[in-house]
C-alpha cells in the first residue's frame, strides 16, 4: 500500500506506471502472492497509455504552418478513439476489486499532484527568467 515515504517525481506516464508497478509488487508482497486482476488492470492501462503516447507523437509532427489545411476528420476519429478507450478503462478500474482501485486512486492522485508541482516550477522559472530580462 502507499504510505508516506518520499515518493519519486512522476513527470511522465512512464514514471506513474513505474510508480504502479512497484506499489502493486508492495502490494501483492504484502498480501502474500500476486493479484492477477490489478496485474489485468496494470497492463490495460500500460496498453492505452502506450497508445495515447503515440497520438501524441502523431500530433507533435503536425505542423500547421506547413500544412494548409488540416485534416479535422482524422483528428475527430483521433479524439473519438481515445474517448473510447478512456471509457473501457474506467470500467474495467470500476469493476477492480477495493483494493486496486484504491490503488490506482491514489497513484493518479499522487501523480496528479506531481504535475501541478511541475506546472507551478515551471511558471515560476519563466517568471524568474522575465524578471532577469526586465532587469537587464
């Protein structure tokens, strides 16, 4: 289970399936042997993380100033994909058992928190930075 140790910098969806894996090998560790349904879920979700990373990649080489029109057809069918895909993962997290849903609760928590920590560094970096530029 989660406790409060100092928990890594999850900057990534690599570093929160990371994070999952190890509080889930904790988990079944603690409980004595594996836990085949979160093993089920922890893949799934590796699955559609995987496939949303290589959307994005897609979408990083879209360049709009070079192309003339965009094909909004395929973005639709793109974001249509990935709605479906974010509707059978939260079913399956739905029918989990207590425990790993707990788990994954608390690991988007904890992750989500990690983002907005990096957020506000990063904001405030380009704050120091403009500062520095007013300055000089």
């Amino acid at each position: 289970m989660v406790d409060d140790r100092a928990q890594p910098a999850l900057t990534s969806s690599t570093d929160m399936l990371k994070f999952m894996e190890d509080a889930l090998r904790e988990l079944e560790e603690a409980q004595g042997g594996q836990d085949p349904q979160a093993r089920a879920q922890l893949d799934k979700l590796r699955q559609q993380t995987a496939a949303l990373s290589r959307v994005e990649g897609q979408a990083q080489q879209l360049n709009p100033s070079s192309h003339a029109a965009v094909d909004e057809l395929a973005i639709a069918g793109q974001i249509d994909n990935l709605d479906g895909q974010l509707r059978s993962l939260e079913a399956s997290i739905a029918k989990a058992d207590p425990a790993t849903q707990q788990l994954f609760s608390q690991s988007t928590a904890l992750w989500l928190q990690q983002q907005q920590q990096q957020q506000q560094q990063q904001q405030q970096q380009r704050q120091q930075r403009q500062q520095e530029e007013h300055n000089n």
